[in-house]
C-alpha cells in the first residue's frame, strides 16, 4: 500500500511482527531510501515511496536454503495432486511454491519436482501414510518431493492463495523463492514479475 501511511504499531500488527522489529528495519530502509517518515509519537507515519527497490532489497538479502527440506522420491505420476489431497483431508497447513506453485499462474516452466511448505513437522505416522498412498522413499539428496519446514515461519503462509482448490503461497513468496532458484527460477521469477507488479500497487 505504497500511498497508506503507517504508523510502527499498525504495520506490527499487520505484519505479525514485533514493533521492535518494525522500528529496526524502517530505520533501515529509511537509510536505503525507500521508505519516508515523519511525525512524532502516535502522529508518526511510515510511508513506502519505492516499492521495486524495496523488493530488490528484499530478494539480494532473502535465502531459500535457510528452510530444512526432507526429499522423497515417488514413481507416481500424480504425487502433486494426491499430496495436496492428502494434507486437506488430516487438516495439515501447507502452501506449494518454487516452480510447482509458480505454474498454477504461469504455466512458465514444466518441472517434474514438487516443493511444499507444511506448517508443521510431520509425524512418523504421517509420513509413513504418505507412504503407503504414494510409494515414496526417503532419500538422503535429490528426490521429486521436498517437503519443506519454514524457516521463516510467518511469512511463508502470509496471504496464501487457493488456485484450482489448490493452497499456493503469495505471488510475492513465488518471487523470493524463485528469484536464486536452480533450474531456471530466475527465468520463472521474471515471468512471474508482471503479474507481481500490478499487486505491489494494490
């Protein structure tokens, strides 16, 4: 909302944050010059002045490897759509990203892997289910699932979006995750951008 201003409180809020936290990082970008502030006390205003700057800033500094991944292969043609049924149906939280959630809006890239967020971490006999439904085996690198733990454990689920019936996290977290992602997130990231843009100024 590049045209609100904010006050520390309200963005905490807003944001799931503490207003310490909130208080740092303005101080912060006011230094890069992408935010302006003013006033004092409950008069004071935060407001966003260069929003692609900001996601610049954002994407050199953010880091996919900072998550704990858990990969599993499966022979199974359908593991996307019997994984996601899987977790709707024992109520367990999860958002798909990387390419295979990039692809429910662009269609950019077909990529045979599937990476998704769970809220929590899974059971033994939960895996051991996801087991039996999809014949998968753990393995110690590779692999065409990867369950993925947040490490930023907020964020990750903030304004997910259900496409096809499907949970996919925010176009802005498709960026982020994307953006230094190998094979060909860059790629994906750019063509992902255009639709991203139009929301940066919702």
């Amino acid at each position: 909302k590049p045209d609100f201003r904010w006050n520390i409180r309200e963005l905490a809020k807003t944001s799931n944050v503490s207003v310490g936290l909130v208080a740092r990082i303005t101080g912060c970008l006011k230094k890069f010059g992408v935010i302006e502030t003013g006033g004092l006390g409950r008069n004071g205003f935060i407001l966003l002045k260069k929003p692609e700057q900001l996601l610049e800033l954002w994407t050199n500094q953010y880091d996919f490897s900072l998550n704990r991944v858990k990969s599993f292969y499966s022979p199974d043609k359908n593991s996307l759509n019997k994984i996601t049924a899987f977790f709707k149906k024992r109520s367990i939280k999860y958002a798909l990203t990387l390419h295979s959630g990039a692809n429910f809006i662009t269609e950019y890239f077909s990529y045979p892997d599937v990476h998704i967020y769970t809220a929590a971490k899974l059971s033994q006999e939960t895996m051991l289910n996801l087991s039996s439904l999809m014949e998968i085996k753990k393995l110690a690198s590779g692999g065409n699932i990867h369950i993925v733990e947040p490490y930023y454990r907020n964020a990750v689920f903030n304004r997910t979006q259900l496409i096809k019936n499907v949970s996919v996290v925010s176009k802005l977290q498709l960026y982020l995750d994307l953006c230094n992602f190998i094979p060909r997130g860059s790629e994906h990231a750019k063509a992902l951008y255009d639709v991203l843009k139009g929301e940066i100024y919702d």
